[in-house]
C-alpha cells in the first residue's frame, strides 16, 4: 500500500486498500498478501482496460470487437464460426453474435453459409475490416510497449510466469468442480 500512495494519488486503491485490510482480519482464512495480489491484478485490469477502450473509442469498436477482427484476419481459414469466437473471446455465443450482428452492419465483418454444415455460417471480415484493424493496430501495439516501458524484460517475463501460473490454477479448480459434479 505504501507504494500506492508515494506514486499517485489514487483514492480508489488507498481507500479500498485500507479498509479492506482491517474488515478482513474479522476472518480467519483472512490472508492479506493474497487478497492484495488479487485486488491489484483485478484493479490493474479494470484500469487498462478502460485506458484501451478510450484508445479506441474513436473508431466506433468496443475492445471485444477489435478482438473478433483480430481473431478473423489471423485465421488460417481467414474466417471463423460463432463457437470458435466465443470459445476464443471467453464469452457467450449470444454475445458473439450480438458483437457480429454490430460489425456486419458496420460492413466490417460479413457472414458466410458454411460449404459443410447448412446450420452453421462463417464469420470474415471485409476489406473495410482488414483496414480498420491494420489503421487501429500499429497504434494499439505500441500503447501495450509505451505501458510495459518501465518493465524490465525480467520483470515482463516474471509477470507472465506469475499471471499463467494463476490462470492454470484456476482452470486445474474447474476441472476439479467438473469432475466432483459429475460423480
């Protein structure tokens, strides 16, 4: 915390921090290191992910359309079903398709019947979607360098061990859940 407030004057985090710290203590499986690792991890996303989405703001996408352009134009197949865009972005096929529905209308995005399966279609992006994406993403990449800047390589390679190092573990916990619910 102390680190926090020398370096900036963020009241969220000085707040949140402080008061947290003394209500958890109430809790014997309170355990401040960790509970602190995870408040920085959630709100260190939270805010670069709102800086992101201001970065882009001008071009009409959210951060989860550009992602679907990104997916699509780096498919080997150069397009992709609503499945393999949902199980790629993490999120709903509903919302998939809502964000689809967005970027066909925006013609950045087209919708193409699949050759193999009449229930499916193929999701491509256009000529106006390669252009958006490779106008948006020079800028994008660089942002991502200019905020890793103060990182060492060391310090990058670290946080990428450390931030794989959870997500497995949360993925060894849900195939843990699984395997009890289906005993």
């Amino acid at each position: 915390m102390k680190k926090i407030e020398k370096k900036t004057e963020d009241k969220r985090a000085i707040y949140y921090w402080d008061r947290l710290q003394n209500y958890g203590r109430k809790y014997k499986w309170f355990h401040w290191p960790s509970v602190e690792a995870f408040l920085n991890l959630v709100y260190t996303y939270d805010v670069i992910s709102n800086h992101f989405a201001s970065k882009i703001q001008h071009t009409g996408l959210s951060r989860s359309a550009l992602n679907i352009l990104n997916i699509i134009s780096r498919s080997d197949k150069k397009g992709c079903t609503h499945k393999e865009l949902s199980d790629l972005l993490l999120v709903s096929r509903a919302n998939v398709t809502g964000l689809v529905d967005s970027l066909v209308r925006k013609n950045l995005v087209k919708r193409q019947d699949s050759q193999h399966d009449r229930r499916l279609s193929i999701v491509k992006i256009t000529k106006n979607g390669e252009e958006l994406l490779n106008s948006v993403l020079p800028s994008y990449y660089l942002e991502m360098r200019r905020l890793a800047s103060d990182l060492s390589n060391d310090e990058r390679n670290k946080l990428n061990d450390i931030l794989i190092k959870l997500r497995l573990k949360i993925f060894d916990l849900y195939k843990d859940k699984k395997k009890t619910e289906s005993n």
